[in-house]
C-alpha cells in the first residue's frame, strides 16, 4: 500500500492539469523539471511531479480500455 496524498498535493496536481494538460507526461523526471520555478519547496515538487505522472498513467490506461 502507498502513502496518502495531502489535499493540497491532489489540489495543485489536478489544477494544474487542468491549466497545462499537454505540457505534462507520465514521465516523473519530466514533470519535475517542468514545476522546479513553480513549487517552492523541493517535497512538495516531488510530491506534486508524481501524483501528476499517476494521473496521467490512470488517464491513458482509460483511454485505452
């Protein structure tokens, strides 16, 4: 079992999928270097880089079913 997301993590993941939907993949590295000027602390980048990147491995496996 994983670890549990804070409501500000899942919040600023999904608003800025929303904003950005096609500047981000479901690579984590490269989501992390696209939010290093966004987020201030380093945590909650890495926390934010990767909840984006399972979102969009969930989003693709659907559009694939």
């Amino acid at each position: 079992m994983g670890r549990i997301k804070s409501k500000i993590v899942k919040r600023t993941a999904k608003t800025l999928i929303s904003i950005e939907n096609n500047k981000f993949t479901d690579k984590y590295e490269d989501n992390k270097k696209l939010l290093t000027g966004l987020m201030p602390s380093k945590k909650v980048r890495n926390q934010v880089a990767g909840y984006i990147a399972r979102l969009k491995k969930i989003g693709t496996k659907a559009k694939t079913e």
